[in-house]
C-alpha cells in the first residue's frame, strides 16, 4: 500500500508539472521526503501531510482514503490480518472486558482510550490512530454492515474512562446504538463470577463464504485464531458469555441507569428471575425483534 500510495504522489506532481522541491515546499517538507513517499522508503507518511499532499495536488480525497491502508502496515502480519478478516465479515461478535470496543466508541472516548499507550509516540501520532478508528466504524453504516453482538463486561460501564462527560457521552453512544436492528448489546454483569475469557477480549468472525476465525486481545498482546478445532472452543466460550449475560432489553436498561448515575450493583435480579424475564420478553416479542438490535431467532433463547 505505500507503493501504491507512492505511485499514486508520483503520477499526481507528474500531472501537477512540480518538481519534489516544489511538491516540497507546498507540504512544508524537504524535497528528500517526497523522493521517500513516492518510493515507499523510510518513515511512511503521516495522516496530517497525506491531507497535505491531496490538497497540494487536487487529489479529491484519494491520498486520505488511501492512508489508513498505509497505516496499517505498521502493524504485525496477524494484526493486519485480523483487520482485514474484521473488514470483510458478514458477523461480528465480541467480549470486551475493559473498554467499549472500537467499532462503537465516540471519538473523545477513542482519544482517552489511545492516550492511556505507554508507546505513544506523540499527538500526531494520537491523532492518526483516533481518525483510523473512526474510520473503521463507517462501515456499521455501509450497505454491507455486518450483524453486531457485543458483550460488554461490567467493569466497561463502571470505570469512567476520559471522565465523566466523556463516559456519559459514550454511554449515551451506545444506547443509540443497540436501536440499530444490526446491532446487539448485552452487559455481563459482576455477579456472574469467573469465567474464560476474563483475561482479556474475545472476538469471533464469520466471513462472506461462511467460515469463521477468532481473536483474543490482552493489554500488550492479540492473537488470531484460525485453525477450526480452535475457532469452534472460542464459539463455545463466547456463547456461555452470551448465555451468562444479562438479556439485551436488561443490559440497555443497566446502561441508562449507569448514565443517570443511579446504578447499585445490589439491586440487580436475581439469575433466576433474568432467565423467567429473558423467557418472557422471548415470548412477548412474536417474532418481532427485541429492543436494542437483537431479533428472534426462532428456536432460540436470547444469548444460546
């Protein structure tokens, strides 16, 4: 991708008639970073002068688009692969235990999130990875957006990343949300104990001809899953989790009430009444789908 996108600099100065010192000059560069750009050598270019760039050259946008593709050559193989497996899903299913997942944060929570990277080289670089991000998540809205699950973990709602404002915003984010019909939310409360997948995050994929990978997420390290045998150990794990956590009407009425600021642990229902209530939503719902994304599967408990 940063040959292409080099290619692309190249072909663009060519048709402008500049020179890479003139090219230079109008990005507030030496006329030695360019050569580099369009040879796909040394540092790959920023996020700040790729817009420098499609504005010098009139490029309509071509050079930004082009960039999150260069930025995540920066990552190891596997995590690029995750990406692109993640990009051409038809289903997504996830377990965060610590923060909101990408796909669903505000941009202020994705600062407070990325800024907490002990290797954070800089603003720039916050900058570049906050806009990747909010560029992944354009796709929920594509006429090719997959089917969402997301289990979030207690502790997501609970700890107040960025502050309150922040989190009282990203709280409200995924309320709106769970009423897409392609998205599900449901919250894995603290009384369920252990489990095991509480060492860090959990993502399964289902892809375009019908086979499956999976992704686990620590706080410094990710590993992708594609062996089937393997893959299938993980559905069984994520499906406990989902079996285990509150039904998806509950947990959008958890998250309310965390935004309100009147949630107590203690006055959750007892796991017996959640399965009775699950039951009865199940039924009251005939065959319309439950409030907050998730639709009736006939056959199905919410969460089997």
């Amino acid at each position: 991708m940063a040959a292409l996108f080099g290619a692309r600099v190249r072909r663009l100065r060519t048709a402008a008639g500049l020179t890479q010192a003139e090219l230079g000059a109008r990005t507030h560069v030496v006329s030695t970073r360019i050569t580099q750009i369009e040879r796909a050598s040394g540092a790959k270019p920023t996020l700040e002068l790729a817009r420098a760039l499609d504005t010098a050259l009139g490029a309509d946008d071509l050079l930004v688009e082009l960039w999150p593709y260069v930025y995540r050559e920066a990552f190891p193989d596997w995590s690029r692969k995750f990406m692109e497996y993640s990009e051409r899903a038809v289903a997504i299913r996830q377990y965060v235990a610590h923060v909101v997942p990408g796909l669903l944060q505000t941009e202020d929570y994705a600062r407070a999130v990325l800024s907490l990277d002990a290797l954070l080289d800089g603003e720039e670089q916050l900058e570049e990875r906050v806009a990747a991000r909010m560029g992944r998540q354009e796709r929920l809205s594509s006429s090719d957006r997959p089917e969402l699950w997301v289990i979030l973990d207690e502790a997501v709602l609970r700890r107040p990343i960025g502050g309150h404002a922040v989190m009282r915003k990203q709280l409200a984010r995924l309320l709106d949300a769970a009423s897409d019909r392609h998205i599900t939310v449901q919250v894995l409360p603290f009384d369920q104990g252990g489990h095991e997948a509480m060492g860090g995050s959990l993502t399964t994929l289902t892809l375009p001809d019908g086979s499956e990978v999976a992704y686990t997420e620590g706080a410094d390290y990710g590993q992708l899953i594609e062996e089937p045998a393997d893959v299938s150990r993980y559905k069984v794990i994520y499906d406990q989790l989902r079996a285990a956590a509150l039904p998806p009407i509950m947990s959008l009425d958890m998250i309310r009430s965390t935004l309100e600021g009147n949630y107590r642990g203690a006055n959750l229902p007892s796991r017996n009444e959640r399965r009775r209530l699950a039951q009865e939503q199940l039924q009251q719902s005939s065959g319309r789908r439950l409030r907050g994304g998730g639709r009736r599967v006939p056959g199905r408990r919410p969460g089997s």
